[in-house]
C-alpha cells in the first residue's frame, strides 16, 4: 500500500519522526473534514433562518398606532365615500357572562314581547363626523335578524319578502358566528339537556353590551338634539 507524508521538507538527521498516513487515514479525515464543513453550513443556514423569523415576527407585531387605526380608524378621518372608521368610537371593555337556557323569549304572550323591548334609543343608528354620517352598529344588526327569524318563526304564513329577509339574516348570522369564531368549551350534550331544570351556565368572555347601549344611546340623543337645533334655525330664518 502507498504511504503518504507530511512536511514541508524531510531532515534526513530526523526521518524516525516523519509521520506517514495510509490512505484509509486519509479518506477518514477527508470525511470528518466535509461533515464538519456541512454541519457548518447547516448551522449557517438555521442561524439566518431564525433571525429571518425573528424579524418578520417584530415587524409583524401591531404598534399601538396600527392597533389604534384597526379599532377606531385614522384619527382624521373625512367621513366622505369610503374614508370612515372600521368600528365605532366605543370604550366598552370586556364583561363576563353566563350563557344559559331561559323561559324567558318565547313565541307566545310576553315572552314575544321582550325580543323587541330594551333596545337603545334609535335602534342602533349612530351618526358620526362632521356631517353627522348615518352608521348602523353590527351588535343591533344581527339583533335585528335575530328578531326577525324569531317573528317568521312564529308566523302562521310568511310572505316571500319575509322569507328572503329569512334568508338575508340567516346568511349574515352565519357569518357573523364565524368572524366571532368563539372557543369556549360547552361540556356534555346539549340536546340532552332538560332545559327546565338544566340551564346550562356556562362562563363566556364578552364585550361589555351595557356600555356599548349606553353609547350608543347618547350618541342618539347628541344627534337629536343637533337635527331639532338645526330645524329650529332653519324656521327661524324662513320667519324672517
């Protein structure tokens, strides 16, 4: 078998320390030589990889402007076409809530009655900018055709505009069930429930209803008073 040595030049006063490597020696250290370049490579490659992820993370983190813009909008919005807010101004938090079967909200007697009782004044219309755009808040919305369904429910006979409102409700409440999209855990079987004596009593997390009422409900009255204020004048002006 050839011998292989190493050195830059041989000293024939010193051969016994010349080092000699057979070739099987050779292709060992051959080998180790690429893993260790290869490893090298890989550890290169999920080093740029990780601060890849790492920066796409922090530049995809909302800053409290952009967190700002998605609830309320830009903050100088001109309320013309379609440079409105995505949400209404509203400082409603966050409010727990037990969701529970009820005898209340039936179809006959006043259990009809209270589907259509205790709505904010103006039903859920606001008005906003400065020339008092009309909105109408997706919360009274899906109430709406919550109401509706309830009514064509307990209709003996529907008409067919009845039944595309049906239609255009039960379409929307779909959606609206999935953009909410709620993850609270229910446990056992509903349907085998007694609702007379099991009612449920599950905690979800919600937004704060109550607040949101009284909101909208003051916003309804700043409007009423601005249109009696602005009939006023022009009834004084067309007096004169």
């Amino acid at each position: 078998m050839d011998k292989y040595y190493t050195g830059s030049s041989i000293d024939h006063r010193s051969v016994p320390r010349l080092t000699f490597l057979s070739e099987v020696e050779m292709k060992g250290d051959s080998c180790i030589q690429t893993t260790m370049a290869f490893m090298s490579i890989v550890s290169l490659c999920f080093s740029l990889y990780f601060l890849l992820s790492t920066f796409r993370l922090l530049h995809s983190i909302p800053s409290r402007s952009d967190i700002r813009y998605l609830q309320y909008g830009k903050p100088n919005h001109t309320f013309a076409s379609d440079d409105v807010p995505l949400y209404f101004p509203s400082q409603a938090g966050l409010a727990s809530m037990y969701i529970e079967e009820s005898v209340h909200y039936s179809f006959d007697g006043a259990g009809y009655d209270e589907w259509w009782i205790g709505d904010a004044e103006g039903n859920g219309t606001i008005r906003l900018g400065p020339s008092n755009r009309l909105f109408f808040i997706s919360f009274w919305h899906q109430l709406h055709c919550l109401r509706m369904m309830h009514a064509a429910l307990k209709a003996n006979a529907a008409s067919l505009d009845d039944l595309f409102h049906a239609e255009h409700c039960l379409n929307l409440l779909r959606q609206w069930v999935l953009c909410h999209a709620d993850t609270s855990l229910e446990p056992g079987d509903f349907i085998k429930r007694n609702f007379k004596y099991d009612l449920g009593n599950q905690l979800h997390v919600c937004h704060d209803w109550d607040t949101l009422y009284v909101e909208a409900s003051r916003n309804w009255h700043e409007w009423v008073h601005v249109w009696q204020l602005k009939n006023f004048n022009a009834t004084t002006e067309s007096s004169l």
